[in-house]
C-alpha cells in the first residue's frame, strides 16, 4: 500500500510557510507519480496536523469556493 512515510511526516511537521509547505507536498507526491499516499486524509488532514503547521503562516486547511459573474472577472482573479 502507498502510505505515508514517518520520515515524510517530519517534512510537513517542519514546515514554516507556504513555500515550504508546497516543496514538501510536491516532494512527497514526487515519489508516487503525482499522487497523494493513500492515507494522506487520515494522517495529514483529519488528525489535524495540516491546520496546526498551516496555522505558523495564518492558513488552515478548510477547503473554499470562489464564485465568478463573467470570465473578465475570473481572469483578473488568477492574475493576483
């Protein structure tokens, strides 16, 4: 099974920043072909570790929506 590693556990504890944040996960899907480990959700996400590290820069976890009235309008937000 594709789990996640002890070792790549302690990279996303170390996090400081979002830079930081998306090196480790980019490392960590690196290794399976672009892919999350099968157990990302429980050990990451629900155990609480990724709003506790997201939390060092002001972040959390929680998923959001952006809603757009026209294509102008998307297109200037991805320009940010």
């Amino acid at each position: 099974m594709n789990r996640i590693s002890d070792k790549e556990l302690k990279l996303l504890e170390r996090c400081e920043s979002a830079s930081d944040w998306g090196i480790a996960c980019d490392s960590i899907k690196g290794t399976r072909g672009g892919g999350y480990p099968d157990d990302w959700w429980d050990k990451v996400k629900l155990s609480g570790m990724m709003d506790r590290v997201m939390s060092r820069w002001g972040a959390d976890s929680n998923l959001t929506t952006t809603r757009f009235s026209d294509k102008k309008s998307l297109m200037e937000y991805l320009k940010k």
